[in-house]
C-alpha cells in the first residue's frame, strides 16, 4: 500500500497545476498511464485564451463563451473562470512559460484569433502551446520532493467505503504486472478525456475515459456525455494519426474549400471558417455525405511560406512529412473526435458528490462548455480548476486514512497474451463513430444502444474472468463512455451545440443537463 495526503490520477495541465499548489502543503502521489508527457495537453496546438488587451473585456469573453455553449453554460461559474483567467497566466509564466510576444514589440504578446472568438485573445507558443507548457510544469514537478511520480501506472477502480468517501484507488503497475493500492485522504482525477471511445480522434492514445468511467463506477453523477466536440480539421493521410491542424490557421486566414476549389461555409454561418466547431463540423460532415467526398481542403495558399513557418513551424514541418507545402497546396482535413464537454459532474470547486473525491479538466462536467466548449477554453479551465481544487482541499488535510487492510483482491495479473479485446475495441470505437458522432438519429441511436449494450455486457465479463492488462483495462472504459453517451444522447429530445438529432433539429427553450448515475439508466 503506498499512502499520502493527495492521489492525483493524470498528468495533463490540470493534473500537474494541481500537484504543484498542494505540494506546498503536503505529500502528492502523482500517477499517469504511460509518461508524464503522455497527455492532450501536450498535444495542444492553440493555446489559452485570456482577456489581456485593451480593446478586449470580460464581458466579451463570457458572452463569446455563452453563445459557443448553446445555452447550457452556468453563467456564474463562466464570470469566474474569466475573471480569474489572467492571476492563473500569470502563475504559468512565473513558472517559466513563454508565450509568443510580437516582433516589433517583444513587451506584447501574440494574441491569436479562433473560431468563436470575437477579438484576439489567444496566448499561444508558437503553434505548440501545449508542449511548451508540458514541459515547463514537468520540469517543476521533477524538482520537488513533495511529489513522487509513478509512471506507467494505470487505475482500474476507485476505493469507496460505506460512507461513501473515496479512500484511495485500485492501481496496475504496467511494467511490473502487479496490483498497487493507493491510499490518500484526498483524491484528484485530472485523467483527461474520451475521445479513443471512436474511431478518429485527434486525441493521444492515452485519451480512454478512465476518471470518467472510474468515477460513474464508483458512483458519481455524470452529466451531459452526449455532447462530443468533433474539431473540424484533423490531417485526411492514411498515416497522419492523430494530426491536428490548429483552429488557429483558419484564424490567420484559411478558407476551406471542397475538391473542385469552392467555398462552401458561407451558406452555414456569417461567421463562415470562423464559427463555433459544432457548426463548422457538421457543415463539413453534410459536404462529405452529400458529395460522396473524402475530406475537404484548407487553403491558407494566401499566406507567405515564412509567415506560416514562423506562426505555424510545427504544422509546417508536420505537412512537408506528408509532401503537403502550406504556402502552396491545400491542406487535405476531415473532423474528428477532439474534446469532451461532458464528465463527471462537479460544483464550482471541483467537488464530486463522493466525499474527498475531486473532478478537473477534461474528465470533469463543470459547468463552463455547456453544449459546445469555445476554442482555448479548455487549458484554462485546467489551471483555474486546479486552483480551485488546492483552496478546496485543504480543509480535509487534518482528516484521517481509513482502513484499508481487509479490502478483497479482485484482479488477477497472471499473465495474459490473449488478443481477444482487440476485435472489441474495434467494434466498440467503430459504432461509436458510426452511430455517435457529428449527426445522429434515433434511428442510430437505437441501434447503437442495442449494439454497445451486447459489447459492455461482454467485456466486463472478459474483464472479471481475465488477468487484468492496460489494454483489458482501457477496454473496460471506453465500453463504459460509449454507453454513457447513448444514454445522454437519447435522453435529449432537441439538438443543442454538439448533439445534433435530424429527428429532433429544434432546440427546446430551457436548457436542461442529462444527468446519469449507476442507479438511474
């Protein structure tokens, strides 16, 4: 048994903001699936969006953030994570993260512009904020002795006595094919998204779900799972997994185009390449299955090569892998699952309704996305989040362990080569695209109910009877996400942001959560 004050499960921005504010205080168990770089947030290409230049206000970006969400944003918890955005930048900085600053004027940053945005508000590094940000939280992690880190450490369930508060977490040591418990009188998850629940996704390859599936297991109330972001522009190359293309270059002037050369946005939004993701997806998915095509094309052909090799250096690059010259030829994309706004449902301070047991980032339903998440929003609500949690916590610091001692031993971890969860996986993440994604149908829904329920059923069966692996584990998860999905989606009568239902086009004129739990299906 390893025991501290804190267990945070994940190691993306909010994992680790999280880490860095309560070592101040106490011992910090750190674990993450594979290493400590392994996360969305490393990924992350755009950057965080915060309200610094004069020309913009607070009240810009709330209301740009209202209007992405669709109606289903908590005004409140949306003011506060705005008006406290610059307090959490500036903590980054003085960490050591530097942001793009203008070239004739190096004491100004270089604010981009995405999609939903009204006004220039985007700190990015480069086009490679996330990892520049990774890296920099990474580097403090390492360095202080309150924080022990466990890589390559998978959990499998939450630990919940009869008083209902969360004691500690079963863990898989991958490498050392043994069971760990952890035990902690605070318990964080910061395990990120879902987005390995279909078939394409820009999401690493870590992003299964695990806090949200975890979480549900163990008996919290999971809300609006239904809404999926799909971004719009993920590289179309049979061997580009996984690339984003920046919202940020249809921000700098991108025009997506079909295969003959024509735009085609303008007949879906006045905002056109620069509207919300939800409305920029769908229309892209409509132009696909209308035409019978296989992607679209964004063209940033407008823009000098050292333009985009000085803004965009690693699209650049990643492009040219792929014989693709920007500042020449169109960019071949296609949308694909990107971010979750829904999760583990959470108040303002990140408290889940199991006692000790937090929720941040991106395996959290805060509040803050509603129906559809506006662009950069989800770094920020990572760091203030994390804030939120630390401030939250400490009151529970003078709190006892509980016993753990006679918990049963319900894992095996005799060793295991069996492929079988292989051909599930693949028909699990499959149904979820076909059925769950960018336009759905109670007709789709119905039989993705019918056809994810046979699969859940059969890999927790798989699951209970076979030696327990990463892969067996993940399985499990994304099992669990894809039925949580269909259940949300069907209970929404009405198309909102993300979910959209051609047999229900209209949106209802109060905005409701979808709230689950194990004990309401």
């Amino acid at each position: 048994m390893i025991r501290s004050d804190y267990l945070i499960i994940g190691s993306g921005i909010a994992g680790l903001s999280l880490a860095l504010k309560v070592a101040q205080k106490a011992k910090v168990s750190l674990i993450t699936k594979k290493k400590l770089f392994d996360s969305s947030t490393d990924k992350a290409q755009g950057g965080i969006a915060c309200v610094i230049d004069k020309s913009d206000s607070f009240e810009k970006h709330i209301q740009d953030t209202l209007v992405s969400g669709a109606g289903l944003c908590d005004k409140d918890k949306v003011t506060k994570l705005v008006q406290e955005s610059p307090d959490r930048l500036n903590e980054l900085i003085s960490l050591g993260v530097e942001f793009t600053k203008k070239e004739n004027n190096p004491n100004e940053f270089d604010l981009g512009l995405e999609g939903g945005h009204s006004q220039r508000r985007i700190l990015h590094a480069g086009d490679v904020t996330g990892n520049e940000i990774e890296n920099v939280l990474i580097k403090n992690i390492l360095k202080n002795k309150s924080i022990t880190v466990f890589e390559n450490y998978t959990a499998i369930d939450l630990i919940v006595n009869e008083n209902n508060i969360c004691c500690g977490a079963y863990v898989f040591a991958n490498e050392k094919n043994y069971i760990e418990i952890f035990q902690a009188k605070i318990i964080a998850l910061a395990c990120g998204g879902a987005s390995k629940t279909y078939l394409y996704t820009s999401n690493p390859d870590v992003s299964t779900g695990d806090g949200i599936a975890m979480a549900y297991r163990a008996g919290t109330d999971v809300a609006n799972m239904e809404f999926v972001q799909f971004h719009p522009t993920c590289l179309y190359n049979k061997n580009a997994k996984s690339f984003l293309i920046s919202e940020a270059v249809r921000g700098e002037g991108a025009i997506l185009r079909l295969k003959d050369g024509s735009q085609f946005m303008d007949k879906y939004s006045p905002q056109k390449e620069l509207a919300p993701r939800d409305i920029v997806a769908r229309a892209i998915d409509k132009e696909l299955k209308t035409r019978r095509q296989d992607c679209v094309y964004l063209d940033i052909t407008s823009k000098s090569k050292s333009f985009l090799m000085k803004r965009f250096p690693n699209i650049y690059i990643k492009c040219l892998d792929y014989g693709i010259d920007m500042a020449k030829d169109m960019i071949p994309v296609i949308p694909a699952a990107h971010f979750f706004c829904g999760g583990v449902k959470i108040d303002e301070h990140g408290r889940t309704n199991i006692k000790n047991l937090y929720a941040l980032g991106e395996t959290s339903c805060s509040g803050i996305h509603g129906a559809n998440r506006l662009a950069s929003n989800s770094l920020l609500e990572g760091i203030v989040y994390a804030d939120r949690v630390y401030k939250d916590s400490l009151r529970l610091l003078n709190g006892k362990y509980y016993d753990l001692q006679n918990l049963p031993n319900k894992y095996k971890t005799s060793k295991n080569n069996s492929l079988v969860y292989m051909q599930e996986w693949e028909e699990i993440r499959r149904a979820s695209w076909n059925y769950l994604s960018i336009t759905r149908s109670n007709e789709k829904l119905i039989k993705a109910k019918k056809r994810i329920s046979i699969l859940k059923s059969e890999i927790n069966t798989f699951f209970k009877h076979s030696p327990v692996t990463v892969e067996n584990i993940e399985l499990r998860n994304i099992a669990c996400i894809a039925d949580l999905i269909v259940n949300s989606a069907l209970q929404r009568k009405e198309s909102r942001g993300l979910h959209y239902n051609v047999d229900y086009p209209e949106m209802l004129p109060v905005a409701k959560d979808i709230v689950l739990n194990e004990s309401v299906k």
